[in-house]
C-alpha cells in the first residue's frame, strides 16, 4: 500500500483506535513515508524512509527500558510479526532475499564490524567472519519462517548506513554508496508501509505514547 491508500485508512479508523496516540504516530509515520514518495534521489529517500519508521516504533523513553536502540526497533518487529497473521512480512522478505537482500547483507560498508576493522579494534577474519555468520544465521532463519531474526539482521545493515548519514559519515550524492543507498531505499520503501499496515491491523492494542507527544496550544 502506499500513502494514499495508507492515509485514507487512517483516516476512515483513527476514531476507533485504542488510543489517540497510536494515531498520532501512525500520522507522523505517514507525513514523512508521503515525503519519501515525493523525492527521487536515494539519500534523500533513505532519510525520510527512516524517519517514518522512527515515529512508528518510537515511543515515550520512560515508558519501557531498552539498553539500545536496536533492542527498542526489534521488539517492534517481533510485535508485528506477531499481528502478521497473512505472512505478508515473511513473504516479502522472501521474494527479495534473492535480489537486494543478499547485495544488502554481502555489502561490507554497511556492517559494523568492518568498520571496527578499519578502526583497528578487530583483525580482517574477525569482519569477514561476522558477515559470513550473519548471511548463515539469515538464511536459517528465513527457512525457519522466523521473520523477527531474518528483518533484525537486515535493520543493523541499514542502521549502519543511518548513522553514517545522519551523523555526517556519507556525502550527499556520494558515488562511494550509491549501491547500498539503492538497495536499503528500496528495501525500506516496501517494507515501512507494511509496518504502518501492520500497526493499523493491531489498531485495539496498546502501543505506548509517542515520543515527543503533542502540546496543544
């Protein structure tokens, strides 16, 4: 689905939701995936994609203690794949496990620990090793129908990749990333509007207040 068929449900249901803020977040996620439909190059797309996904699964810090970040987005993902009663999650990381997953997971630059390598803190076979496990440990996981493990891989990818341009480690219109920008873009452009649906399916649930939530004036 995209924004406008997304936004028109939204819409049509929000009065029933269990709670003013899971539509709060649903219409903060929704702003910004209509924004990454609008612009065409793959930094910018990878930005608000991300963005939308942020206000998705983020939520009042005080409310649950995660250690980290990847934590918090992962019990996200193990929520809907639980809601996920169609498959739908499952069945589109299978059909792109072929095509941009695998480039995805076989790309060096967006696995943290080749970067410890270039930092020193590990030897080469120690980043080689990493990856290798985690294209094993994937395509287990997809054979086992576990959905949370095969997606939490391939969010550390693309987390990668988010800090790097978020905290000023890529250049815009870059040459040197346009291969993992591309595939994570398009990635993340299927499968945030599947979150957002997902979310809008366990619409009776309770899902935390949103970060930052709303001050009237």
């Amino acid at each position: 689905m995209n924004y406008t068929e997304l936004k028109a449900r939204h819409r049509s249901e929000r009065e029933n939701y269990a709670s003013n803020a899971l539509s709060l977040r649903l219409h903060r996620a929704l702003s910004w995936l209509n924004k990454a439909e609008q612009v065409e190059d793959d930094d910018s797309k990878f930005i608000f994609l991300w963005i939308a996904f942020n206000s998705a699964y983020a939520q009042e810090s005080g409310q649950k203690h995660y250690d980290t970040e990847r934590e918090r987005y992962i019990a996200f993902i193990e929520r809907l794949v639980s809601l996920d009663s169609e498959k739908k999650l499952y069945n589109l990381v299978w059909s792109q496990y072929s095509s941009n997953i695998r480039s995805i997971l076989n790309n060096q630059f967006i696995l943290a620990d080749y970067w410890r390598f270039q930092s020193g803190d590990i030897k080469e076979n120690a980043w080689i090793e990493a990856k290798n496990k985690a294209m094993k440990a994937a395509h287990t996981a997809l054979a086992h129908n576990d959905t949370t493990t095969v997606l939490s891989i391939i969010l550390s990818r693309l987390y990668v990749l988010r800090n790097q341009i978020m905290h000023g480690g890529a250049t815009y219109g870059s040459g040197a990333n346009r291969q993992q920008l591309a595939d994570c873009s398009a990635l993340m452009f299927d499968i945030v509007p599947l979150f957002i649906e997902l979310m809008m399916a366990g619409q009776h649930q309770v899902w935390g207040d949103a970060a930052y939530p709303l001050i009237e004036h």
